[in-house]
C-alpha cells in the first residue's frame, strides 16, 4: 500500500491530492503553444483600413 502522508502529515486515504500534484508538477512533453489564428487580426485591418477610407469620402464629399 501507498504511503499518502503529504509534507504537512495530513493523511490522504483516497491518494487525490498526490495525484493531482502528480498531474499538476508534471512538465508538458513536445507540445508546443497553438499560433493564434490570422482571421480576428486581419478583419481589424480590413476595417480599421475601411473607416479611414470612408472617413476620407465624407472629408472629400464636404469639402467639394
């Protein structure tokens, strides 16, 4: 049988929290972080690049 004494003596009788200190130290193995997607980043240049061009209608429009 397992000994589930944790640091502080506490007695663990189901061993969960050895467990889940198990899963939580453990370092990830060959996963790298997932690269954000382009799609968000290119729909607020497109409009970013919109509103400029409208904006410089209206300007032009007015000043005819």
């Amino acid at each position: 049988m397992a000994n589930n004494q944790g640091p502080q003596g506490n007695h663990d009788p189901a061993g969960s929290t050895q467990m889940f200190r198990a899963f939580v130290d453990e370092a990830p193995r060959g996963r790298q972080p997932a690269a954000a997607p382009a799609g968000p980043r290119i729909g607020l240049i497109v409009g970013v690049v919109a509103a400029v061009v409208i904006v410089a209608a209206v300007a032009w429009l007015a000043l005819m």
